[in-house]
C-alpha cells in the first residue's frame, strides 16, 4: 500500500507545472520582436544610418535648388603706407588712411543640364578718404548676370543627378533590411532564453522524478524487488541530475541577461517567455521569392549605384584630359559720390566680362591616359564582381527557400515527436514502479524525453528565423502578402 501511494504521489507531481514567480515580465515572441525594434541598440544604429543617408539627399537636392548668398566686408580700415610706383619707374610709399565698405547679393543656380552655373549679382562699394579732402564715392552694380561653364569637363551634377536618388532609395531598402535583421537576432536570443527555460524545467522536473524513484527504490531493496546495483544506479541518477539544475539554472540568468540587454530592460527585470503554439502554414516558391527579392531588396539598388559610380570614374578620368571653361558676365555699374548718383539711369554704363580659360596638357608621360585605363579596368572589376554577386544572391534564396519549406515538415515531425516521448516517459515511470523495465530502459526513455522537447525548440526556432530571414532579403511579407514598408519622413523626425 505505501509503495501504490507513493506512486500515485510521483504520478501526480510528474503531470503538475513547475510554478513561477509573478513578479516575471511575461513575452510572447510578438512582442520581444515589437520591445527590440524601438529600444534595441541595433535598431537606433539602423535609424541613424538611415537619418545619415537622409540628410545626405537633402544635402544633394539642395544643390539643384537656387541659392540665395550675401557677402560684404563692413567696414576695412586702412591707415598704413602703400608703395607706389611712380611715371619715371621707381617706386615711393605713400600714406592710406582709407575707409572701404562693400556688399554683394547673389542668386546662384546650379544648371544640372550642362554642369554650369548661372548667377544673378548686384553689389555695392563704398570709399572714403579720411585724410585731406575726406572724400567719399560709391560704385554700384545694380545687376550683373554671370555664366561659369566647364566645356569639355566631367557634368558633376548630372552624375549625381542618376546616383544619389539610387544611393537613397538604398538605404531606405537598408533600413527596412536592418530592421528585420533586429528581428532575427531578437528570435536567436528570444530561443536561446526559451531553450535555457526549458532546460530548467526539465532538469527540476529529472531530479524530483529521481528523487522519488531513489526513494520508491529503497523501499523496493528492502523488500528484495531491486538489486543493489539497481539503488545504486538511481542513486547516481538523482546526483546528476541535481549538478545539472545548477548548471542549467546558470545557462538560464546567461541567456536572460543577453536577451534583456538586447531589448534594453532593467537589469533586474526577470523574464518569462511564452513559447509560440504554432506557425503560419506556408510554402515558398523560389522564383516568386528570387523576384520581391530584386523588386524590393537593396543589393539590386546596390548594384545599380556601384555600375553608376563606376562609369562616373571613367567619365571623370575622361573629362580631366583636357580642359576648357567659360566664364561670361553681362551687366551694368555706375559710380559717383552720392549714393543716388550710382543708381542713376543716365549714369549707368556697360559692364561685360567674357573670359575662356582652358589648360590642354601636352607632355605628361601618359599620366592622364593612365587614369583612364585605371578607371576603365576598375569598371570592368566591378562588374565581373557584380556578376558574382548575383548568382551567390540567387543561390542563396535558392537554398533558404529549401531550407524553409523543408522546416515546415521538420517542425510537424518534432511537434509529434516531443508528444510521444513525454508519453512513454510517463508510461516508462510507471512500469519501472511495478518492476516490469530496468534502470537502462528508464534512463533511455527520460533521455528521448529531453532531446525531444529540445528539438521541438530547436526546429521552431528554426522555422521563425528562416522566415524573417526570408522577409528580410525580400521586404515582403509572404503571410500577408504586403511589402514591408515605413514612414520614413515620420521615423527621420523623431
């Protein structure tokens, strides 16, 4: 009878959940994904990479906008000796006591079309003599229109024109990408946590049950039903199994304090992981999969900025083998020692500048054919790089497609698996409490236990991080069928 009531005690303590401390802050996956995408460390470098490349664009399209400048100097004072050449060739100093004053305000706007600029000026020159007469006059130039233009030279601005909107379409794909590489790093330590979780309990829950058959066996020898070496063994089993809580109590506060330094929780908050009950039913096709992934990835737009930046290089390298440029300026300016007078109509006479400048070389040993070639042979570098790149990518989708599909099957087999050993543990119990299989067959049949609730972690954790692996190669979410996407203009403001 005491032997039936101890057993009925195992039975019952075996079925029962280990408690918890209410004080744990409870996560679902959901939501250690939601905690790490806002306050993660990894996901604030994301925002600022993406805000750096924000700011770079505005820098860029600024630069197609006019521009509205002021310059002056107010005041120059001058009281020194200046020298001075006289009619008969020599030079004496004279003394300056001078006042000068000058302002200029300009328009600039940048011509993306030809790579010139064109400006709109109008100036003002103040000048008083201090000493004798004490003289003043002004000079003005009411309007001036000024044209600079490279002639054989590299256009910069319509380079850039093809390349930055390419560069920042990227790095908000980068972003988005970024963000779901927080996600897959979040799933790794959210199921190392879950796994350590697990470990524990199943190690509490060995060294009770081996606990209570040391104690069932002793009972048993006395009545001769076991060997020694029988309550020998299960003796051995419960001290192992007492070294291994503490060392899977160890793992657990390891894991704990990587995943909540990770989402960047208190220190000590304690965390307690709910384990997800299922996964979306999902089958991947590769060529649908391989085509998000080129609509929507960056590494597409990567490509098309690197081609862009190399055929940059080489037109550079071309421009720089001669050059000629035109500086033309029409306007008017007027002078006198009233301010009234230099803006008067009648007094007004032509100011016209033209002036082309060129610099040709003709003897460099080849040192601008060089950079050419230099150039030339970098672009095709990229592009066999390039080529490369492109098969590994699609490669790569290929296998993780494989892999994911192949999951689903796995995670089925593990889920059924995990079932039918807890099941025959259980059923193992009670016929080694009757005498009917030996120590060897419990050990066999606890072990099978762990390693399959271990591996009905390990396959789940597995079919989560392929997922998000996938969505973040394609920024599409294939559950939904959406494309991942942001508000950026409200994410850059924050």
């Amino acid at each position: 009878m005491m032997i039936k009531k101890r057993i009925s005690l195992f039975v019952l303590t075996l079925t029962s959940l280990i408690p918890v401390s209410v004080t744990a802050k409870q996560l679902t996956l959901a939501d250690a994904i939601n905690i790490a995408r806002v306050q993660s460390v990894d996901a604030a470098v994301a925002l600022n990479e993406l805000k750096t490349a924000y700011w770079e664009y505005r820098t860029y399209y600024a630069d197609l906008l006019p521009e509205v400048n002021f310059s002056g100097t107010i005041p120059n004072y001058n009281k020194r000796y200046n020298s001075y050449q006289q009619d008969d060739g020599s030079y004496t100093f004279v003394r300056n006591n001078s006042l000068e004053m000058n302002g200029q305000l300009s328009i600039d706007q940048n011509i993306w079309i030809t790579g010139g600029k064109l400006s709109l000026n109008s100036s003002l020159d103040y000048l008083k003599q201090l000493d004798g007469s004490s003289e003043r006059s002004f000079m003005s130039v009411p309007i001036t229109l000024t044209l600079t233009q490279p002639i054989f030279g590299i256009n910069n601005i319509k380079w850039k024109r093809r390349i930055e909107p390419v560069r920042y379409q990227e790095a908000k794909a980068a972003f988005i990408s970024a963000t779901e590489e927080v996600t897959m790093k979040t799933i790794t330590y959210f199921f190392n946590l879950l796994q350590a979780e697990n470990n524990v309990a199943i190690a509490r829950q060995n060294k009770e049950n081996a606990n209570h058959l040391y104690e069932v066996a002793q009972a048993k020898r006395k009545m001769g039903q076991i060997s020694e070496n029988e309550l020998l063994q299960l003796k051995l089993k419960a001290l192992q199994a007492k070294a291994a809580v503490t060392e899977s109590e160890s793992n657990l506060n390891a894991n704990m304090f990587q995943l909540r330094a990770f989402l960047n929780l208190g220190e000590n908050e304690t965390i307690e992981l709910i384990m997800p009950e299922s996964a979306p039913n999902l089958h991947m096709e590769y060529e649908r999969v391989l085509n998000k992934a080129l609509e929507n990835n960056s590494f597409a737009l990567n490509i098309r900025r690197r081609q862009l930046e190399a055929d940059y290089n080489v037109a550079a390298a071309k421009g720089n083998l001669r050059s000629v440029d035109l500086f033309t300026s029409v306007g008017l300016t007027g002078k006198g020692r009233e301010f009234s007078d230099t803006y008067n109509t009648k007094h007004l006479k032509d100011n016209q500048v033209i002036e082309v400048g060129m610099r040709i070389p003709i003897l460099d040993w080849g040192k601008r054919r060089g950079k050419v070639r230099v150039a030339e042979s970098n672009r095709e570098v990229i592009a066999s790089k390039i080529k490369q790149e492109q098969m590994n990518f699609s490669q790569n989708i290929f296998l993780l497609v494989e892999h994911f599909n192949n999951q689903a099957e796995q995670l089925n087999i593990a889920w059924e698996a995990d079932k039918i050993a807890q099941q025959r543990y259980k059923t193992s119990i009670e016929t080694f409490l009757i005498g009917k299989i030996n120590t060897l067959d419990l050990n066999d049949a606890q072990t099978s236990k762990d390693e399959a609730r271990q591996k009905h972690v390990s396959e789940l954790y597995l079919y989560w991080y392929y997922y998000y692996q996938i969505r973040s190669l394609t920024l599409y979410d294939f559950n939904s069928n959406t494309t991942l996407d942001a508000a950026f203009e409200k994410i850059i403001k924050q």
